[in-house]
C-alpha cells in the first residue's frame, strides 16, 4: 500500500484480530500471503525470531499455558510487522502525522510529531547500519565477549549522540521553533482500499467469531 493512511488501518486491524483470537490470526496470515508482497526480512533475522518464538511458545506450554495459541498469534503480529516495514518509505510518517493533526484541528502538533516521528525512523534505520560497521570493526580485533558487547555498545551510543547534536543544530541553522505547513497528498487505489476492508473483516471476524481454535485437534 502506498497510501499511509490504509495501510495504519490495516495493520492495526490485523494486528489486533491476531491478539483476539486464533481465528484472527490465521485471518491476518492469510492476509498476509494474499494481499501483501509477502515481503520478509533477511534470513539471519529470521532465524533469530523463530528461534525465539519458540522458545517462548516452548515456556508458555510448560508452564500451563497454550504454547500452540501463542506460536500462531506471534507469528501472525510478526508477519504484519514484517509487512509494514517493508512497506514503509520515506515522508509516510511526516505526511500521516500532518494529516491526523489537520483533522483534529492540531495541525502544528500534528506536523511536530510527524516530523519527531519520521527523524526517529531515521535515526533507527541509520543505528543499524552503524551497528553493522562497528561489530565489524570490533570483531576484527580479537577481544573477549563482554568487553567486545561494551565496545560495541559505547562506540553506537557516541555514534547517535554525536548524530543527534549535529541533526539538532541543522534543524536549528534553518529556523525551525515548532509548528508548520505541511499538505500531504494521497492518492489510494481500488486494491488499497478493498485490502484495508478485507483487513478489517478480519478483525470483526476475531472479534464476533470463535475466540479459540484447538489446533492440535484438526
């Protein structure tokens, strides 16, 4: 989905549908396979998720819970959240926060936490790739587990706040005190719409529909 707007309504729907019940979430996979690009992310992380889920699903069944119920919710939230990052560009949460202020009647909050919003995005996108380059470097020289998780740890930390004071003075260098204009400009399709609503059927069918599924009966 290109428009903002549709796809925070869908992912929201969905994810709440897969919080609700089993249903939901087997709803909001199935969502997922049809109406999405079936986008995911790399492997290694991938394997690290599943891996992980797993072992909670693993603990919630050993200790009295329904670790089937909760391996089929996760999976259902991760998949979404996988979809909406993929889906994610640039200005999205600019535009979307500038809209729902205009529609409140806030438009300068709005413009303020959209542009919070969209540099913090940022921000993270940018810790990643420093993240990557740093345990390069720290890997190549040899050191012990602990003091390599501090090294890492302390050169991110300089990393974003010496990133933070320089994002700060430019904001400030070109005159910004809070508060703004900004007039976004959607344009959803068919599909786009059509997909929100299949995504909020979801989330009524979770809501009206049955709250549990025994699965490993079928």
């Amino acid at each position: 989905m290109n428009d903002p707007r549709y796809r925070l309504l869908a992912v929201a729907a969905l994810s709440g549908a897969a919080f609700i019940s089993v249903a939901g979430a087997i709803g909001a996979a199935l969502w997922w396979f049809v109406c999405s690009n079936r986008t995911l992310p790399s492997g290694r992380t991938v394997l690290y998720l599943g891996v992980t889920v797993l072992l909670a699903a693993a603990a919630t069944a050993v200790s009295g819970g329904d670790g089937v119920q909760y391996l089929v919710r996760i999976s259902a939230v991760l998949l979404v959240a996988a979809y909406a990052y993929a889906s994610q560009r640039d200005g999205d949460l600019f535009d979307l926060g500038a809209w729902i202020g205009a529609r409140v009647g806030l438009p300068a909050v709005g413009f303020d936490l959209g542009l919070t919003a969209e540099l913090t995005l940022g921000s993270l996108e940018a810790a990643a790739d420093d993240l990557s380059q740093i345990r390069l470097a720290v890997e190549q020289k040899r050191l012990p587990l602990l003091p390599r998780w501090f090294a890492v740890g302390a050169a991110l930390l300089h990393v974003e706040l010496r990133r933070g004071r320089e994002l700060a003075g430019l904001i400030a260098l070109r005159g910004y005190a809070g508060g703004g204009v900004h007039v976004p400009h959607f344009a959803p399709t068919l599909a786009e719409r059509l997909a929100t609503g299949v995504a909020i059927s979801v989330l009524l069918f979770a809501i009206l529909g049955p709250r549990d599924i025994f699965i490993l009966s079928l």
